[in-house]
C-alpha cells in the first residue's frame, strides 16, 4: 500500500519524498509523470543517482504505543503456562556392587585339557 511519494525534478538534479495524503492527491499541480507512490518499505530504501539530492520530507514514524513486557519464567497468576518445565528425579544412591563371587570349581574336560600336554 502506497505510503509516501517520490517526485524529481531531472534538471536540477533533486527528488524528494512526502506523505502520501488526501491533500496531495487531490492537489492540481501534481504532475503525475514525475511522482510515483512507494511503499513505506522502498520509500525507506531508495536511492537518488549519484550527485543528486534527496529532500525527505514525510513525517517521522511514530514510536510504538507499548513496547512487548520482558519474558517473565513465572507465568502470571490465573494463567496456565504454556509449557512445564520437566522435573528431574531425585539422585538415589547406587548399591555397592557385590564383590567377585568366588569362582565356579572347573569342570571335569576343563581339568582334563590342563593337564594334557601341549603340542
């Protein structure tokens, strides 16, 4: 949506920009081959050629009214936050390992396989 107006003037080398406005449509000097509406957005970025000048004469943009509250942890009272931090459980203590359970007595073949010599 057209926000602000460009006009130039090519002899002496200067474009300016201004309000977009009932009073400046409706004005009957406006030579429409030498104005064209802009967005807010390429008003905000045009460029003029180089050695031109660029008169900006469109209002300032006003501040916003409220500026967004500070992200708060605590969400406030009455509202349901939108996600619950998990909770982790309580560390509980480990059992100490039980010690080396003695060895189970060597079968038969395994006693049988020592004692045979090696070739």
């Amino acid at each position: 949506m057209a926000t602000a107006e460009l006009g130039y003037d090519v002899p002496q080398t200067r474009a300016w920009l201004y309000d977009l406005d009932a009073a400046t449509i409706a004005g009957t000097s406006r030579q429409r081959d030498m104005i064209m509406p802009l967005c807010r957005a390429h008003a905000d970025r045009i460029k003029v050629p180089v050695g031109w000048e660029l008169d900006d004469r469109r209002a300032p943009e006003p501040e916003p009214a409220m500026t967004p509250p500070e992200p708060s942890a605590e969400a406030p009272e009455g509202v349901e936050p939108l996600f619950k931090p998990r909770s982790r459980p309580e560390p509980t203590e480990m059992p100490e390992p039980d010690p080396d359970p003695e060895p189970a007595p060597s079968s038969l073949l395994e006693r049988a396989f020592r004692a045979a010599p090696s070739r």
